[in-house]
C-alpha cells in the first residue's frame, strides 16, 4: 500500500523559507516522476515542481528560481526547498507523482502560510 506523508509546513513571513519533506512508502521515488503540488483557497491543485528518475526537473514559472525539488533515495524521500516565499505561495502542499493517469491516495499534505 503506498502512502505518502508530507511535512515541514509553516507560518513563515514574506521572504522566509521552508522546506518541505515527503516520505513514500509502498513506491520507490526514484523509480517514477514525483512532484509537489499545492492547493490555495479557492483554487485547484496546481503542479509546482517534478523530478523526473534520471534526476531532470521542471517548474511552475512563478516558482522558477525560488523552489527547488530534489530527492534523497536512500531515504526514499522528496524535498522541495521553498525561498523567497510570498503570499501567493500560501497553499496546503502535497507530493504525488506527476504526468501518469492515476494518482497514488493523497496525503494529508502540509499547510504553508506566509503572511506577515
């Protein structure tokens, strides 16, 4: 059974910093396209980031330059280290893999909030 557990959230003022951490069981995250997405008030879930197996990443172009996924595969894990954070960043987060017809289940996600 795959789950995926996000972390790392927070209240963080404009300009601050968060990394967030999600932690698959059930899949190995290296093997497949993962990606991190998020879901503002009032508006879909928006892909924000992917890492591809061969390690390639893409980006949603308002985050280009401030976010960064990577990937710990002996920890099985994916990270998205998010600076210069701005209002419009805030959104609960989640990790999934990208560009497939189905999704696994859905975390809980973790809820970024940058305000100040």
């Amino acid at each position: 059974q795959v789950q995926l557990v996000e972390s790392g959230g927070g209240l963080v003022q404009p300009g601050g910093s968060l990394r967030l951490s999600c932690v698959a069981s059930g899949i190995i995250v290296s093997s497949y396209t993962m990606g991190w997405y998020r879901q503002g008030p009032g508006n879909p879930r928006e892909l924000v980031a992917d890492i591809t197996s061969a390690g390639n990443t893409n980006y949603l172009g308002s985050v280009k330059g401030r976010f960064t996924i990577s990937r710990d595969n002996a920890k099985n894990t994916v990270y998205l280290q998010m600076n210069g954070l701005k209002p419009e960043d805030t959104a609960i987060y989640f990790c999934n893999r990208a560009y497939y017809t189905t999704y696994y289940p859905w975390g809980q996600g973790t809820q970024v909030t940058v305000s100040s």
